[in-house]
C-alpha cells in the first residue's frame, strides 16, 4: 500500500467480554502497521491491560489522557474512563454494553471533531449496548444518526462489494420498506462510493429481487414486476449501469457476481448470507455514504471463543487497511475534482 500521510486511525473497543480488544491488540502486535497509520484506542489502560495479561499479549501502549499527546508509530490509548471494570469473558452483561457504548461515543465524537482521520469498531453485542442513549439496531443506524450523509451497509472484499437496500429490520417488514425512492436511494449511494471511495469510473451494479426466482412473472409475489423492475429502467435513464433484478438463489453460486462492481440486496440475509459463506473472515463492514470513513470486521463478538486467545484477527487488520485506502482515495478525489474545477473557472 502506498504510505502517504500517517492517518489517525480512532477504535472503539466493542464488547468488553468479547475478542474485540483481543483482535485490535493482536493487529497492533505486528509493528509494521504502525508504518501506516496512528492507532487511538478508546477505552481505559486498566481495562487493556487486564486483557493483554489474560491472553499473553505484550503489546507496548501509550497512555494518553488528551488528544493532543497522541504519538505516532505508538499504538496509543485514551483514557475515557478510571473505574476498574470486571471483564467475564463469554458473557453478556449490561456493564460490556455501557463501557462498548462509552468508547464509541467518545470515538465518533473525534471523528467528527477532526481529532482521528477514521473510525474502526470492534463489535458489539446488539443487545445488551441498548439504553436511553443508544436505541438502535446497530453500528450503522447509530452512525447515521451522528454524522452526515445517508449510510449504505457494505461488505466488502477486494472482488466483492454486497450493500443493502433494507439492513437491520424484520424479514416481515421487507416489502413495505422496498419502494421506488428507497431503491433509487441506495443506487445513488453505492454509485457514488464505488466511484469515490474505490476509483471504479463507471460501477456495474447488480440488483438482486424480492421474491423467489423474482415472483416467477407474479406466480410468487408481483414486486419484482411492479416495483424493482421499473426503477431500474428508470435509473438506467440517468447513465447509470444498473441491472436486475436477478434471482438471489442463483446470483452467487453461478458466479454472475463476478462481472459486477456492486451488488445491492433487497434484506440482510439475502446479501450477507452468501457473502459470509464466500468471504468470512476475510471481509469488512463499510458503512458508505457518511462523510466520514467507518470499517469493522466482518464478525462478532464471538464469545464462545473470548479471553481463549483464538481469534483471529485478519478481519480486523484488512478494516483498518480499507479504511485508509477509502481515506486516500476519497482525498485524491477532492483534489482531482477541485483541480477541473478550477480549470474550468479559468476558462
């Protein structure tokens, strides 16, 4: 990868009982990252090292309790908080949701404030980070809710970008969701990320459909025929290359995803299903269409292997490479955009 400016690179801890601080330790163990980015982890030097001496991990970490005494080429640590928190590994309680709330509030709230470049999460534990402040399905809608712009889920390898239309809501709710605007919407946002967060100057992008084999010309279900297939024809008006909708059980397993930029699912498991099956471990969750740049791993907080020292953390370590890869790339963008814009002025 190509070494520009050492970007700062923010972490939330995720779920203290889970492996997120033990994949993000685990990442910084190899010093050559250091040679591309800042590392901040949100959190508390108590807590980090109550992990580090449970899973043998000799990680140095620099202790900062502002902002402004990060150092580079450390892997750095801010201190939100002094109490001792009791870790229980494997567990799910209410305190392993408070303190991964507390390390992502302070992380976005950098993010926003220009004091970290982007933000990587370690996973939460969707229930249990749930309280009067935090009343969402996930990373995502918490995200959308603090930063600007419109978020697209996107799980991404090098060859493979799955986004979806609707994410994190009941299957029961799918089809009253999936309208026109909402499908228009997401094209939009997927468009414009593939062209400026990963240089693609005309994005193929794949529709998948609602129903089975596409409703079967209404056999199962007319949407496909009343609702997807009209705003595709429609967006294509526009100059995009949109295609669709393709029957979703097929789509994957005959590799036609292969020949797309992007592929958008109409649900969760429609897209992430297949993803995960094809890529698991080896993917990243980005959240496009913010202003700012946020990657996770593709997994969870696995519990049933916490505190053990068997996680693994290639996911971890791609989603910070994605992030300052989308960083750089959204940069040479600004600047080359603003340099024909400045032509043009000229003439």
């Amino acid at each position: 990868m190509k070494k520009e400016k050492h970007i700062k690179v923010g972490i939330s801890i995720g779920d203290i009982n889970g492996i997120g601080i033990e994949v993000v330790l685990k990442t910084f163990s190899d010093n050559r990252m250091l040679d591309f980015c800042t590392p901040i982890l949100f959190g508390s030097s108590k807590l980090i090292s109550r992990h580090k001496k449970e899973l043998n991990l000799n990680v140095p970490i620099n202790g900062v309790s502002n902002l402004n005494q990060v150092i580079a080429h450390k892997v750095n640590l801010f201190n939100i908080w002094k109490e001792d928190v009791e870790v229980v590994f494997g567990e799910a309680n209410k305190d392993a949701g408070k303190y991964a709330f507390l390390s992502l509030q302070e992380a976005v709230k950098a993010l926003n404030n220009n004091e970290i470049d982007v933000l990587v999460t370690a996973p939460i534990n969707k229930d249990n980070i749930q309280s009067d402040e935090f009343k969402f399905q996930g990373h995502t809608e918490y995200l959308e809710s603090k930063i600007e712009g419109d978020s697209l889920m996107i799980l991404m390898t090098n060859d493979l970008r799955v986004g979806l239309i609707t994410g994190h809501v009941p299957l029961k709710e799918v089809t009253q969701l999936i309208t026109p605007d909402l499908i228009t919407k997401k094209v939009a946002i997927m468009h414009d990320s593939l062209v400026k967060d990963f240089q693609i100057r005309m994005p193929k992008i794949a529709i998948l459909g609602i129903n089975p084999h596409c409703g079967d010309n209404g056999v199962i279900g007319d949407e496909d025929q009343t609702v997807v297939l009209p705003t595709i024809k429609k967006i294509k008006e526009t100059g995009k290359l949109v295609y669709g909708p393709y029957a979703a059980d097929s789509f994957f397993g005959s590799g036609a995803y292969k020949t797309f930029d992007g592929i958008l699912a109409m649900y969760h498991d429609q897209g992430l299903a297949p993803f995960k099956t094809l890529s698991f471990g080896k993917g990243v969750n980005f959240t496009a269409g913010l202003k700012e740049v946020r990657t996770s791993p593709d997994h969870g907080t696995a519990y049933e292997i916490a505190g053990k020292g068997k996680a693994n953390e290639d996911s971890f370590k791609t989603a910070v490479f994605s992030a300052i890869e989308i960083y750089n790339h959204r940069k040479e963008y600004k600047e080359l955009t603003s340099n024909v814009l400045k032509k043009s002025r000229r003439k």
